[in-house]
C-alpha cells in the first residue's frame, strides 16, 4: 500500500479513543494512515484539545440542523477515505451515510446488536449490562448506517462483567479494550483487508479477523 489512509476522527467527549488512534497510527513510522482532521460536536471538548496539542486540524460542528451539510462538506474538504466516530453522540444524517457508505465507522462499548440504539450512551451502556445481569460484554467496531449502532459489525472484543462490577469498573475494563480495537480496526481498512459489500455485508480480503485476536481481558488499565 502506497498511499497514506487519511482518517477524520468525530468525537464530543475527552476524546480517548482518539488519543489512542493518534499514539498508535498518526506517527511517523506509520506510513498507512495519519489523522487528517478532528471534527467536535461542540466547542471546548478534550477531544480538540487533544488534536490541537498533536497540530491536527479541528472543526466544530455548529449548533444547527442542516441535514449533514455542513458534515458532508466539510469531510469532502477534509480529502479523508475513512471517517471513524470515536464517542460521537449525534445521528450521522443520511446524506452523510448515503455519500459516504461503507467509508464510516463506530465503536461502541458494548457487543452489538445487544445494548445498542437510541440513548444508548456512556454510562447508560454499562449500566444496562450490569443490570441485566449479562456475563459478557466488550467493545464493537460497525460500519455506520442509517439507524444507530446498527450497521455490520466489523470486530468485536469480549470483557467479561465480574460479579463485583458497577457500571464504572465495566466501563474502565472496556474502555481499555477499545483503546486497543479500534487503530487495530482502522489499520486493517487501511491495509484494505475488509470492506462493506454491496449486499451491506463486511467482506474480508484475508484471514485477519477470526476473534482469535482478540481474546477476553479482565485486568483493569487505567488511561
Ligand atoms: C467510549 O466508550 C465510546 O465507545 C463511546 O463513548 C466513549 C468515548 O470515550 N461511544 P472517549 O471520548 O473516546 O474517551
């Protein structure tokens, strides 16, 4: 692969995940990717700041409801090939999803399609896996489309929910965990080994997937 795989990083929060992308992939050893832009939900988020302290771009998003115009254009302007929501809280509006299929990606901190969908955020993940008295959470990577959290899964990681967790300890545990799936996710697109088929399906070019990878992780890491 020859040439770098530019990515726009959206967040409204602190902005971890992107801390992640940036540590891992926007380096000068890596030749594949580098973080083209860092476009905010709002103004003043850590995630800004944090793409300010590495010189990359940034954008707010303004406080209105255009339909994705000003998304859509300013990812054009951007020149980036794969737009990652890392702690985006808005619906990607469906001109977004429609101009941009198969090039916008999600993590959320639970395993889709369990504890997903509308309202399904932060803390209120954690606390509705706690509660349910599931064994088994973790992090998932998805393709985004119309509806949310609801687009192909890509990768998964399992955390298991120990007896003792509230939803803050799952989240640190989970956290951690996303903090290591996602540049690994970013980094197979941009090595092109998958893909959203036409059929809405991730195609895998190779055997890089198999969840072998990614194994269960109960040891709590702090960031
Ligand atoms: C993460 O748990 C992410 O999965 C969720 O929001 C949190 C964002 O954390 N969508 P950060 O802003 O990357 O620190």
């Amino acid at each position: 692969m020859s040439e770098s795989l530019g990515v726009a990083v959206l967040a409204s929060g602190s902005g971890t995940n992107l801390q992640a992308i940036i540590d891992r992939l926007h380096v000068p050893a890596n030749v594949h990717v580098h973080v083209e832009a860092v476009i905010g939900s709002r103004p003043g988020i850590g995630a800004l700041e944090r793409a300010e302290r590495h010189a990359i771009p940034t954008h707010t998003h303004p406080p209105v409801d255009d339909g994705g115009d000003w998304l859509r254009e300013t990812l054009e302007v951007s020149g980036a090939g794969l737009v990652v929501l890392a702690g985006w809280l808005k619906l990607i509006p469906a001109s977004v999803v429609r101009s941009l299929r198969g090039r916008i990606i999600n993590i959320h901190p639970a395993l889709l399609p369990s504890f997903g969908g509308p309202g399904m955020y932060g803390r209120r993940v954690h606390e509705a896996v706690v509660e349910s008295g599931a064994r088994v959470s973790g992090a998932t990577v998805h393709f985004v489309d119309e509806i949310y959290d609801h687009g192909a899964i890509i990768a998964q990681w399992p955390v298991p929910v120990l007896a003792v967790d509230d939803a803050e300890a799952l989240a640190s545990r989970v956290l951690a965990v996303e903090h290591r799936l996602l540049p690994a996710v970013v980094e197979a697109y941009a090595e092109g080994r998958f893909e959203l088929s036409a059929a809405g399906r991730v195609a895998w070019a190779g055997s890089w997937y198999s969840g072998d990878e990614f194994k269960m992780v109960s040891s709590k890491t702090t960031d």
